[in-house]
C-alpha cells in the first residue's frame, strides 16, 4: 500500500514538472501564431476550384467555397477586390483564385483570402459580357418597344468621344459634306481606361440637361475587348437608358459589338455611318431642295418668256391704259381704307377715354389718400382728448397726494415733538418707556423738535404703579 502511493507521488512530481517546463497557450494566442505562420508560408497561391455557396454580403464582401472531389476551402474577397472583378463569380464556375492563405480567429477556420479571380475556359471580359447581356436584357433594357426614333431634322448633335482620336474629324469631315449648317458639340470623354465609364455616364447625364441637343452620338474607334470594356460596363448601359435623349451607338468597327448598342435607339457599325445616319434626312431635303429650285428656275424663265412675247403683243397706249386704270383703282380703295381705318380710330378712342374716365372716378371714389385724411383727423381729435385726460388725473392724484401727505405729517412723531414733547433713549438706542429702565449714572440721549443732548441719569423718581400687588417705594 505504501509503495503504490509513493508511485503515485512520483507520477504527479513528474507530471508537474513536465507541465512547468512546457508552454502553456491560450487559444488566441495559439492561433494568431499559427495564423502568422500560416500566412508568411502562403502568401501568393493559385488555386482552382469550384464555386459553390456563394455568399455577397450587404457590406461589398463576397464569400464562397472553393471545393474539388476531394476537399473545400472557404475564400472571401474583400470590397476592394470584389469591385475590380471584371465578371460575376456563380454557382459552379469554375475559376482560379489567387490570394494567400489565412486563418479566420473567430472561428479557427483556414481560409483563402482572395485577391483575384479568373474564370477558367473562357475570358473574364467575356463571361462578364455575357453575364451583363442577359442580365439587361432579361430588365428589358434591349427591347425595341422602348427604342426610340432620331428625330428627323435635328439642328445641334453632341458627339461623346476622345477629342483627340481619327473618329471625331471623320464625324466633323462627313457632317460638313453632306449637311453644313448641323451643329455639332464635341463632349471630350476618356473611351478606354478605369475613368471611362465614369466620364461617358457624367457626359450623358451633362447633355441630357442641356439644352438645345437633339440626340446623342457614342463613338469610339475599333479595338480589342479589353479596349472596348467601356462600353460593356453596367453604369454606362444604365446611363445610355435613362436618357431623355435619343442615343446613336457608334462603337469600334462593323463586327464590334457591345452592350450600349444593344441598349441605344439605334446602332451605326462605325462612326462614319453614324454621321450619314443622323444627315441622312437632312440631306435627302437639301438634295429634293437642290432639284426643286432647278425646276423653279426652269419655270419662271418659261414663263416669263411667254409674258414678254404677250407684252410685245400688245399696243403701247392700251398698255398705258390699263396701268394707269389699274393704278387709279388701287389708289381709290387705298383712300377707302384709310378712312375706315380713321373712323374706327376715333370710335375707338372715344370708347378708351370713356372707360379710362369711369375708372379715374372709381379710382378717386376709393383713394385712399381721403381715408388717410379722415383718420388723421381722428387720431387728433383722440389724441386731444387722451391729453385732457392725463392732465385730470394727474390733478386728481396731485390733490390725492397732498391729504395722504396732510394726515402722514399729522400722525408724524416730529409733529408731536414741535409740541414741547421729547424722545429719550438709553445708551443702546432703545426707546426708555419706563423709569424702571434706568438706572442711577446711566446716559440717556434726548431728543427735541429742533436736535439732541446726552445727559446723566442722577435719580428716578416714578409716578404711582403697582409692582406685584405693591406699591413701590419712591427712591431718593
């Protein structure tokens, strides 16, 4: 018995010894460590995957499941990186992620932070193209019933495009062909770059307030799909919709497609055509105008050959004749004229002044300056009588004044001392009422009507009183 209980004393020796000389870990501690190492050995990983229990949080962030046959592995993007995703991540896609491998602490969960992500097969732009394509058209965004018509004789087009590029001078070189007087405003935009949606979207919305645009051309020159991405962007496409303004599609070359031509009123394969589009119907006018007064001049040099040939016909004095008749007739109905003109002139001038004298009398009837007059006379009559009875009641109170002051001077003690009457008071100040008061050798202050003396008190000399029951004696 005693030996198994020094076994056991030995085994807990041991073990507190073995425990002392190891480190003892708090969770959080374990785990940041573990995080630190984990994190400085993957740091920039590639891995493939597919997508599943995708997960966009109100706060940007997107989380997912990156998973094969045979494991998962939780990632999230941060809000950064899930804004320059140039597609939509979606249930089974399969994609590649680079990031580094981290550890969440909350949870003691590994997990990939993700800095990028690519489809696999087939290109980001691409899939982020189609993505976007059905996504709007799905809305209705590329329905014909909502597009609508250029208008046909449009007088200033703005043109969103680099005002440094070939496509801006082959508008400008086409317009002043074929329709010179269109007025043609260059809204200068970055078409390529991060800050180009942004510029066309601002340039759309700036245009849509101005005013005296007619519609809206969108250029830009051919390029890759990378070059176009611009114009494949959703705040672009959502801009080129909710414009008042019709809106012309003229991206890259006839094969380019893009998602603003889907969303335009109307789609030109290339700048150029874009320019014969809008000066397509002004153009047909000035050529039907060109040909009409071809035609014009035809006719009036026709006809005015024919009324030479009919003048020449005619004698001299029967020409003269007539003129003069013609002239004489037209003189007589002048003269008509003017005298029905003059007499209802005058008719109604007289009507004018007849009506501006019954105004002028309605308008005297109601000045208002009589009504000043009439209540100023009466604030002076008040004012009169307001005086009157201020200075009434002053007297009144004056008079008032004067008893109240009559019987406060009769109650007034000063009154009393004029009558030979005097106030004495001990050395305190306290009024003496009583000879029982004072004392032999003590100092009273006398007052009279007129001031004050200090005398000494030698003797008192009280009048008859009763003192508990007795007469007291008279003090010598």
């Amino acid at each position: 018995m005693r030996s198994s209980d020094s076994i056991a004393r030995q085994l807990d020796l041991a073990f507190d010894a073995e425990k002392s000389a190891r480190r003892i870990w708090p969770v959080h501690l374990l785990v940041e460590e573990l995080r630190e190492r984990v994190e400085a050995e993957w740091m920039d990983v590639l891995v493939e995957g597919e997508v599943s229990n995708l997960r966009p949080a109100p706060s940007g962030h997107l989380y997912f499941t990156l998973k094969d046959a045979d494991a998962q592995l939780p990632v999230v993007l941060f809000r950064r990186q899930a804004l320059l995703l140039r597609f939509r991540p979606a249930e089974g896609t399969h994609v590649l992620v680079r990031g580094r491998v981290s550890i969440y602490a909350q949870r003691g969960q590994l997990q990939l932070v993700g800095e990028t992500v690519e489809p696999l097969g087939t290109g980001a732009l691409q899939l982020a193209f189609e993505q976007l394509k059905e996504q709007l058209k799905a809305e209705g965004l590329f329905d014909t019933a909502r597009k609508r018509a250029l208008p046909a004789y449009p007088h200033r087009v703005a043109v969103v495009t680099s005002p440094t590029g070939a496509v801006i001078q082959d508008f400008l070189r086409i317009v002043e062909r074929r329709h010179s007087r269109l007025q043609v405003v260059l809204y200068p935009v970055t078409v390529q770059g991060e800050s180009a949606p942004g510029e066309i979207e601002q340039a759309l919305h700036d245009l849509n307030e101005m005013e005296g645009v007619d519609l809206v051309v969108l250029a830009r020159g051919g390029g890759s799909l990378e070059d176009l991405a611009a114009f494949n962007s959703e705040r672009v496409a959502r801009a080129i919709a909710a414009s008042r303004l019709p809106i012309v599609s003229a991206i890259g070359h006839e094969t380019d497609f893009t998602i603003s031509d889907f969303v335009a009123d109307l789609r030109a394969a290339t700048p150029s055509a874009a320019a014969e589009l809008v000066t397509a119907q002004l153009h047909g006018v000035e050529e039907r105008l060109a040909e009409l007064v071809n035609r014009l001049d035809r006719a009036v040099r026709f006809h005015m050959l024919r009324f030479n040939r009919q003048l020449d016909a005619l004698a001299a004095e029967g020409v003269e004749w007539k003129v003069t008749s013609q002239i004489h007739r037209s003189t007589q109905r002048l003269d008509d004229l003017c005298m029905r003109m003059e007499m209802t002139t005058r008719q109604r001038l007289r009507q004018l002044t007849r009506e501006v004298e019954a105004g002028a009398a309605a308008v005297q009837q109601h000045d208002p300056r009589q009504r000043l007059v009439s209540m100023q006379l009466r604030l002076a009559a008040a004012g009169d009588r307001l005086r009157r009875a201020q200075e009434r009641r002053l007297q009144a109170s004056q008079m008032q004044c004067g008893a109240l002051e009559a019987r406060l001077q009769s109650l007034s003690p000063l009154a009393v001392l004029q009558r030979g009457y005097a106030i004495v008071a001990d050395g305190n100040g306290a009024i003496v009422r009583s000879t029982r008061q004072l004392a032999p050798g003590s100092s009273v202050v006398t007052r009279l009507h007129d001031g004050t003396f200090l005398s000494t008190v030698e003797t008192t000399q009280p009048s008859e009183s009763v003192t508990h029951g007795r007469r007291k004696p008279r003090k010598k």
